[in-house]
C-alpha cells in the first residue's frame, strides 16, 4: 500500500530550496508526497514534479493567536481530507500548528524540523525578546510529542531543546542539514584578476550583511583590491529584512556589489574565491555547503550551525559574530594568501562530499520516516 507522505512549510521556495532533494528521495522510495504551504511562483515546478501542491496562506510575521488558531484548523481539515500517513512541519509556526491540527486529525505518525531558532531566538528586538517564553512553551507542548520525532541540524541546538525540556531525549534525532548537489556544486579553476567575496543569503540583518558590508568598507579603506558580492533577494515576510533600498544604498556606496537573487549560483561560487556568511545563529548554512562543495575557504562566525561546517583553520575561518573588525581581519588573511584558500577549499569539499551530500541525508531522513511510521503504528 502507498504511503502518503505530508509537508506543512510556510512558502513554497523553501521547499524548493531546502527540502527538494528528500521529497524526490521520498517519491522515489514510493511515497505519495503532498506539500502543504503557500504557494506562488514553485508552485507549479512543484507539481510537475509529481508532488501534489496545496495552498496554506501562512503570513510568517503575523503574531494573532485568534488567526492562527484559525489556521491550525484550516490545516486539521486538510489533514483529515489528505489523511496523510506521516506529516513533517519544518519551522516554528508550522511545528506548533501542524503538530496541533495533527491531533485534531488523528494523524500519529509527526516529524517536526525546527531548521534554525528563527527571528525569535535570534533578535535582540523587543518584539522578539517578549515572544520567546510563550514560543517555548508552545514548542514544549508540540515539538518532540507522543508519537513524534524532532529533527535538529545541528547537535548544539539539540542538546539546548533537550536541557530546556523542550524535546525529549528519546524524540530528538540529529541530520546535519539540508545536503547539497555535490555534481553541480564543484571546485572550478579560479578566474584571475581581483579576488572575489562572496556572500550567498536571504538579505536579513540577522545574516550578518551590516558586518560584511562594514567589512568591505574596511578592506576598500585600507586599500584591499577585492570585490565583494550579496546575493540573494531581500525577504519582506521576515521582520530582520533589510529593504531594497538599503541594499541599493550600500551598492551605491562602492563597498559591495548587490547582485539579488539568482539562479545560477553554481557558476556564481564557482568564479569565486571566499564564501562568506557571518550570522548570529544558523541550524546548518545550506549557502556554506554550497560553497564548501564548490571548493571555496569560509569565513563565518563562531555560532551554532556555522561551527558545525567550519572548522576554524581547516575548512575556513571563524570570527566572533557582529564584529566587521574581526571579520575583515579573516577574510584580508585569506584575499592575500591563495595557497591558504587552496588548502581549506579542499579540506571543505571534502567534508562536503562525505558527511553532507544530499544522498546522505536523504538516506537518514527517511530512515526517521520509517521509525516515526513503526512508533505511530503504521509500518
């Protein structure tokens, strides 16, 4: 008998982007996929693919319980119609209201993926400092529940939920990621000419783009012949976004070059030298993977999920976060020192291709399905 397989994720090009690979891994492995989220433009690649696509009109940045408990009931009704064999909720909001409609539904088999701490665990706004207590209470109730397994990226965030008592030991499973495509991501011979930075990412404050900015202006004062290159499109749905004219701004003032979302990233690393990332927290960096894969030295922070792929001195760099001073430091080291790039970028493909490649993560992700599929009685 086909088993029929749930996701619950707020947009549609985070599935594309992050979680891809093991629904095609889970067709393949015969599974009925269904994508529950809010669907726009990947969408209809989605269902070409073979994956049945079904609008949630998440708002991420709204904070209205009397709206969300209305959603948690558009989802319970979606559940009981799709009866779905196993769910997986990837995120806060989809944890705590896919876990609740879940149970309204009778679902027994719940994989929750808190991929990151998200804008509540990571900013200093008063807004989010006043919503961490009633998230973790939320998370307590839902994340690692009767039946269910929670799956971090990285085994800091893991040990923290657990310490806090907000995921059972027994519950809490640790895949390293989201894997990567180590055949389209490949080291390439690099171009000549000035050494070039580059910075792959959602543009959110919480990224660290101030610190690279502020880096790049250090290193042009000081007369460093780089370029240093953001990539990615500002995210108005999350409330740590810069705005376009922002980043339009720093583009303007010579330090960096704002290139917005891309679609060929590949070639993008591949005519590269650095890849850079200095966030305040990450679950695991899918960009850091990328860059790893593609041969690339790191330079990030010394945070959860960032020092779980960068080891300082041997696949990159790592700086203390929110200190443009430090990073400039690191990435001036390795803009005058290619024999340096050479050996992290090696050392970092090969982490990449043995412990990261989306074979392997694909493999333990279903591997979870399966345990979550025989504990909820349905094996």
């Amino acid at each position: 008998m086909t088993r029929h397989l749930a996701y619950l994720i707020t947009e549609d090009w985070f599935f594309a982007s992050h979680f891809l690979a093991r629904g095609r891994a889970a067709l393949a492995a015969g599974y009925r996929v269904s994508v529950l989220c809010r669907a726009n433009a990947a969408a209809e690649a989605l269902r070409r693919e073979g994956f049945a696509v079904i609008d949630i009109p998440f708002v991420r940045a709204r904070i209205n319980p009397a709206a969300e408990a209305v959603l948690a009931g558009r989802i319970a009704r979606e559940y009981r119609a799709l009866r779905p064999d196993i769910v997986h909720h990837v995120a806060l909001k989809p944890i705590v209201l896919g876990t609740l409609a879940a149970r309204l539904a009778g679902v027994r088999a719940v994989v929750n993926a808190p991929v990151g701490l998200g804008y509540v665990f990571t900013s200093d706004r008063a807004k989010a400092r006043a919503l961490r207590l009633p998230v973790a209470a939320a998370l307590r109730a839902t994340l690692g529940g009767r039946g269910g397994f929670a799956v971090f990226e990285n085994a800091e965030d893991l040990n923290a939920m657990v310490a806090r008592g907000l995921v059972r030991r027994e519950a809490a499973v640790l895949i390293p990621g989201a894997g990567v495509d180590t055949a389209l991501f490949q080291p390439a011979p690099k171009p000549d000419g000035r050494v070039k930075v580059i910075l792959v990412a959602r543009m959110l404050r919480d990224k660290g783009i101030a610190e690279f900015i502020e880096a790049a202006r250090i290193l042009g004062s000081r007369g460093v012949g780089a370029e240093f290159l953001l990539v990615g499109p500002p995210d108005p749905g999350n409330p740590n976004s810069l705005t376009e004219a922002e980043l339009r701004d720093a583009a303007a003032s010579g330090a960096v070059e704002w290139l917005g979302p891309r679609r060929d990233v590949p070639a993008l690393l591949a005519a590269s030298h650095i890849a850079c990332l200095p966030s305040y927290r990450e679950g695991l960096p899918k960009s850091l993977l990328e860059a790893m894969a593609s041969g690339l030295p790191c330079v990030a922070t010394d945070v959860p999920g960032c020092r779980s792929l960068v080891r300082d001195g041997e696949t990159g760099l790592l700086v203390p976060p929110r200190d443009p001073a430090a990073l400039a430091g690191a990435l001036a080291r390795l803009i005058a020192d290619p024999a340096l790039r050479e050996r992290l970028g090696a050392a970092g493909r090969h982490r990449a291709v043995s412990e990261f490649a989306d074979p392997i993560i694909c493999a333990a992700t279903l591997a979870v399905y399966d345990r979550a599929l025989e504990q909820g009685g349905r094996p």
